[in-house]
C-alpha cells in the first residue's frame, strides 16, 4: 500500500515542477538585477528535482501513519503554492505577489517539517533542504523585486 502512495505523490510534485516549463525564466528575468548570492542557472533545475523527490518520499514515509492528515493538509497547501509562485513571479511578473507566495510557501513547509518531523523523523530530515532551498528562495524573490521596482509586469 505505502509505496503505491510514491507515484501519487510524485505526480503532483511533476505538476507542480511543469509550471518552470511552462513559465521560463528568459530574457525578462536575466535582464533583472540579482544579488550576489543568486544561484547559477543550472543550480535551479538540480535542486527542485531532488526536493520534489525528497518530498514525496517524505509523504510516501509519512502518509500510512496514524494522525498524519496534519500533515498531509501541509503536503498538499505547499505543493499548491509551489505551483502558484512560478506562473505569478516569472508568468505576470507579479513579484510582489510572489513574494507573499513564497513567504506563505516557507511558513507552510516550515510547519510541514515539524509535522512530518513528529510522525518520522527520517521524513522530516528529508525535507530540510526544501526549508534550506526556500531560505534562499525567499531572499533572492525579495532581493530581486526591491532592485527592479521598475521591472513589475512589463
């Protein structure tokens, strides 16, 4: 039954991972200001593909146990805003939008860690790069929309 859970889990996290396809960076986002402690190009697409296996591997650990619906409601509100934040950022180029996205983003995971955390400690491990990864995440989307004021929805 548990490791019939992964391919579900899986398939959200490739939805959600279809929306960097669909809404690109391009020539929009390369022509802002970045901070210097913006990740190299290839650094995006590395990242997000572990963290969204090392997140359904966490749901698959975590989803049979007793009292994991908290947990699961976490699992799923930030696969929702994850999917949410690349068509608003890059998409309408709605930065500060995006960045109310990302800071709800990294207090849901936050709390999803500690949920997951309780139930399966292993679990819970698995998702610290996600709250690492967002750290910077959340600091390059705040760094950026106060560097391009002028560079909202053009």
């Amino acid at each position: 039954m548990t490791a019939s859970l992964f391919p579900i889990f899986l398939l959200a996290s490739v939805a959600a991972a279809a929306t960097g396809v669909i809404f690109r960076p391009g020539a929009w986002y390369a022509g802002l200001r970045k901070p210097s402690f913006t990740p190299p190009n290839w650094a995006f697409p590395v990242a997000w593909t572990t963290i969204y296996l090392l997140s359904a591997i966490a749901a698959t650990r975590v989803a049979p146990l007793p009292g994991a619906g908290m947990a699961l409601a976490l699992w799923s509100a930030q696969i929702a805003l994850n999917t949410l934040w690349t068509p608003v950022f890059f998409g309408a180029r709605q930065m500060a939008l995006a960045m109310v996205v990302m800071a709800t983003l990294l207090v849901t995971v936050a709390a999803m860690v500690l949920s997951f955390w309780s139930l399966d400690w292993r679990a819970g491990l698995l998702l610290l790069p996600y709250l690492v990864w967002l750290g910077v995440a959340t600091a390059l989307n705040w760094r950026v929309w106060r560097d391009n004021p002028d560079a909202v929805g053009r």
